[in-house]
C-alpha cells in the first residue's frame, strides 16, 4: 500500500486531528489507509493539472468546529475535492473538510463505500450537526444539486441558498468561514443536464459537455476563503431573521466570486495580449462557448431574485 | 433484590444471571430450555413465560426486578412464532409485572430496531422511529416488542421501566445474529459496500443490565460497546474471508457455498449501518465498556477458529 503514497501525504495524515482506532479507522468510518490513496490520487489533480490556488486559508480555524460555506462550481464535485484537497494540503495543520453528500450516491456501489471512507457523509442534519458538535470541518454547499446543475454560462453566479446551514451553524455555535470556488464551470462546461439519462443510472441528472469524453478540463481553479462570520443565537430564530443572516453569507460569498472573476479575466487578457495569432485563433474557437457579449457581466448575485 | 430473567438458559441470559448473582442478587430464572450447569442457588423454571406456570412463577417468587430477555431474532424461529413469542411474551412479562407488584422491568431490546437504509443516519438517537420496516419485515415484531415495552412507560407508571437497545454481541460464546452472521469461513459481502458493524461484548452486555438495575433506570436507552468497525476489518479480524457478491446475486447466493442463510430482509443490513450514540446511557449509569473490539474480535476468533481443509 505504501507504496503508492507519497511522504508528504503519509506525513499529513498523520497530523490531522482525528482520533483514530487502531485499525487506523474513526467513529465515522473514516480511514487512514484511504484518505492517504485518495490524496495521493488528488495531489497531481490538485497541484498540477488544475493547479488550485488557494487564498486565505489562514481565516480557517486550526482547530475544533468550523463550517465551509461555499458556491457550486462546476458538474461533477471538482469543487468539492479541491476545497478537501486545499484543506488538506494548504492549511497548517492539515485538516479534514468533510461535506455532505448527495443521498443518491449512498444507494450506488463503491460511491457508498468509498465515501464513508473518506469522510464525505449523506447529506443528513443529524451528521452535519453530530459532525460540528465533534469539533470537526464540515463542508456545505447551500445551493444544493440545483448549484451542480448550474450551466457553463451562468457558472460565476449562485442559485437559491437553503436555510438550515445558518440555523445549525447558530445552534452548535460554529463559525461559518464562506468560500468563493472559481474556475468549476470552465473545467466542466456543462452545456446541459440530462434528466433522463439520470434517472437510468439513479442520478438526479447526469451533466453533458460540448466534447466527447466527459472529463474536466485542465483549467486553473481557485478557491478563497473569507473572514469567519459568527452569528448569535440559538437558531430557533423566525425565518425573516435567519433569511437576513443567509443573505449575508451569500454576499460575502459573492463578493469573493465577483473579485475573483475579474483577476480571472485580467490574468486571461494578459495571457491573450502575450499569444501568437495562431493560438488565439484556436482559443477563440474554444471561447465560443461564451454566453452572448450583453450577458456575460451579469452581477454575481440575483440569478435567482427570490431567494433572499 | 430478587430478580426473575426470562430466557435465563440462553448464551447471554446466563452470562447476565451469573454477574446478578455475583452483585449479590437472588435470582430466579425462566426459559424453555433447561440449563443443566445452571449454578447454585439460582431458582429455575422450564415453562414457557406465555404460560399459566409461568404466572406461577411470578406469583410465588415474587420478584422485584424482571430483565425480560426472551425474545427471538428470525434466525431462531419462523415467523409467526416469533410473533407470539415476542408480542406475546413480552405483553405476558409485563401484565404480571403489574399484577405481582414487580417494580422494575429491563426489556433487553436491539439496536437493528433503527433499521438500516441509504439515507438513515450513523448514530441514531433514542427519539428516532424505526426505519426499515419496509425493507426488513423480519424484525417487525421486534420493533413492536421494542415500542410495547416503551409504552409501559405511560401505561404502567407504577412500575420502572428500561428499554435497552443493544448492539450486536460477540465473544467467546458466539452467539447472537453478528456471531452467526460471520460464523462459516466466507463471510458475504456486497461488492462495493462496507457498512459499519458495532457491537459489544457479551460481558458488557452483563454489565449494563446489571447497571440499568442497580441505577433503577428509567426510560428508552441505547446501549454500545467500543467503536464500530467496517464490516471488511470484522471479517479480517475474526479469520474469515469475504465472499464479495453482486447485489443482484445476493438473494440467491445466500445459504449457497457455505454462506449463512439470510432473509432477503437482511441485505440492507449487509449494505449500510446501523449505529447508535450511546451516550445517553453512559450518562445515567456511568456504564463504560470493559473489553474492546480488538479484544472481542479476538476472543470470538479463538473460539470459533475456521477450520482449513
């Protein structure tokens, strides 16, 4: 087995805060054995083929409870991963991101196992507060599947945002460290989601790309992490308080996006003004993909107006 | 104190009678079964509890506590017997219970009551309705059994009563539905799941009855030993080899080859965990466990050690 980990991720996992068994094997079902296969398939992806650039991961606490609030960004959970791998790779300590999945994959074989053994739950109340209230990384993304559903050209903004996250972050008193994920979209352009072809393989849809094999793209990602936000309360509050404070959390997020889009487009323009005619024209072609000139600066909020 | 156990001459009934005994209690037992080495000083009776002896017993010994051990899983019995003897044994316990003026009932319940499907959670807590009865008719009756025990809680408010739902038991004695589960050399698994298992030591599970009377505990309890561990490390642990079968095969694999037998009922059982946070327990009685899963995967592995051929 060791031989197909690498030292640093051996190292690493020996230094995140997790009480172990001695089967290497938590009260979660978590395991040693896997997360250091799983990051040493990760690392290149992480390091080199998206070469994820990670910011502010000094706002995440070192220790003890904390929940990651970020957007969706792209089909497939690269955004996901990358937020695991940035956790486990960029923060000192390492620690252990652990989100909730979607209850469809729990019903398919190897997904099911696979994610337990990585720390990566079904998507349950109970485990994202049992989570937290063990002093432990959770990872949530409040829009849901219908953020992974997002297509390439709405991919800087956000969708509706749930509620719950905000209730249980006030209730176990946990502070919520919001993150903007960039690039998901344009590593997996999704030009559309087949329901149907879902509904074959027990999916909600699968997400379909505008080339043949559906794999990402070796596009830079990036992924900010913002100053944490605590909220006072006990998360019984009305839905009208607790709308306002999940609207402050999206904003935050937002923000990150919108600053994050225009470095994205600054690096493009000055990568694009260095380029020899003949690699512009093939990137033009690639760049079709576009939404149409009018829409392409939409705000980062407000896709959905009626969420707040 | 005088305590009556109900199906006393099972593996883990005698085990509990004996740590009763040996916290100084009097104690009288019931089964249908006998128990030849049963020890000195502990008054035994082969009736059957659904019977008019039976009744007897409790009317003549008049027994402070009853632990109401006697119930059956589908492994031991079909299932309209198991019915009668879970429902109906377990109404017959508490009806005398509250005629011959008993004051404490311990129901000794399980935890397979949450049930287990893809989208129950790890750690169930004692508020949450079962589950899987769709899924897995075969422990309806245990459920109920489970739910008519917490009822006396309102219905019988003179008498104190414990419902425990207990883990799986392995140890030395083997028995129990993990035990057998995992019981021939090939133990079967689904490709591509590896549910947690929890279980306690049949020792522990002794200690916590005898804990529940001692502490005259009152109320629905979950009851665990150390952590879970997935299914593939219990197999390894315990000498076995795992017979990876395709979901679709499952059905039909069971009782095959050397595999134990199973309801069709069990294979969500065999895909996704049933695990409970035990904490409460702890809490009221300052039960810890006393043997770990290593030590009990241990001892379950030298007493039942696979024959190679």
């Amino acid at each position: 087995m060791s031989l197909f980990v690498s030292p640093e991720v051996k190292g690493r996992i020996e230094r995140l805060e997790i009480p172990w068994n001695r089967f290497g094997v938590d009260r979660y079902g978590v395991s040693k054995k896997h997360l250091a296969l799983g990051f040493t398939a990760i690392e290149p992806f992480y390091r080199h083929y998206f070469s994820v650039k990670a910011l502010g991961v000094e706002h995440v606490p070192r220790h003890g409870r904390c929940m990651l609030v970020g957007n969706h960004s792209g089909g497939i959970a690269i955004d996901g991963a990358m937020v695991i791998a940035s956790m486990f790779f960029a923060k000192e300590p390492p620690r252990l991101a652990q989100g909730m999945i979607e209850k469809f994959l729990n019903r398919m074989p190897f997904a099911s196992m696979l994610s337990s053994r990585f720390g990566q739950l079904t998507g349950l109340p109970e485990h994202a507060e049992r989570l937290l209230e063990d002093e432990r990384l959770l990872m949530v993304f409040p829009e849901g599947a219908k953020g992974t559903a997002k297509l390439y050209k709405d991919r800087y903004s956000l969708v509706r945002f749930g509620t719950g996250f905000v209730r249980l972050a006030m209730k176990t008193k946990s502070p919520i460290v919001p993150f903007a994920f960039l690039g998901g979209g344009a590593a997996f352009p999704t030009v559309a989601n087949a329901e149907l072809l879902g509904r074959l393989v027990g999916a909600p849809y699968v997400p379909i790309v505008p080339y043949l094999v559906p794999v990402p793209l070796p596009v830079r990602l990036e992924v900010e992490y913002g100053e944490p936000i605590y909220f006072e309360g006990t998360g019984a509050e009305s839905d009208s308080v607790i709308s306002g404070y999940v609207e402050e959390v999206r904003t935050a997020i937002a923000t990150m996006i919108e600053r994050g889009r225009e470095r994205r487009e600054d690096f493009a323009s000055r990568t694009l003004a260095n380029l020899s005619e003949g690699e512009k024209r093939v990137i033009g072609r690639a760049v079709s993909l576009e939404p149409e000139p009018g829409h392409g600066h939409a705000r980062a909020t407000d896709r959905e107006g009626g969420a707040s | 104190m005088k305590i009556l156990i109900t199906g006393i001459s099972g593996a883990t009934g005698r085990i509990v009678a004996m740590k009763l005994l040996e916290a100084g209690h009097e104690v009288v037992g019931i089964d249908r079964r006998s128990w030849p080495e049963a020890p000195e000083g502990l008054e035994m009776h082969r009736v059957d509890i659904r019977s008019r002896p039976a009744e007897d017993v409790f009317r003549t010994t008049r027994p402070q506590v009853v632990v109401h051990m006697a119930t059956v899983t589908h492994l031991v019995a079909r299932s309209e017997d198991r019915y009668r003897i879970n429902l109906g044994g377990t109404r017959a316990v508490f009806e005398h219970a509250a005629r011959y003026g008993v004051e404490h009932v311990v129901f000794a319940g399980r935890h397979t009551y949450y049930g287990a499907g893809p989208d129950t959670p790890l750690y169930h807590t004692e508020d949450e309705p079962p589950m899987a009865m769709t899924t897995f008719p075969e422990l309806a009756d245990l459920v109920a059994a489970d739910l008519y025990a917490g009822s006396a809680l309102w219905r019988l408010p003179e008498i104190t009563t414990t419902v425990l739902r207990m883990v799986y038991t392995l140890g030395p004695t083997g028995h129990g539905t993990l035990a057998s589960f995992v019981r021939g050399p090939w133990v079967p698994m689904v490709i591509g799941f590896d549910p947690l298992f929890q279980f306690m030591h049949e020792r522990d599970v002794a200690r916590a009855i005898e804990l529940s009377v001692r502490t005259r505990l009152r109320g629905v309890y979950n009851v665990a030993g150390p952590q879970p561990v997935p299914l593939s490390v219990l197999i390894r642990q315990t000498g076995r080899r795992a017979f990876w079968v395709p979901e679709f095969a499952f059905r039909g694999a069971m009782g095959r080859f050397g595999l134990p037998k199973l309801p069709p009922g069990a294979l969500s059982h065999v895909k996704h965990p049933v695990v409970v946070d035990d904490a409460a327990f702890r809490k009221a009685t300052g039960y810890e466990h006393s043997v770990d899963e290593v030590e009990a995967m241990r001892q379950y592995r030298e007493a039942f050690p696979v024959v190679s051929r």
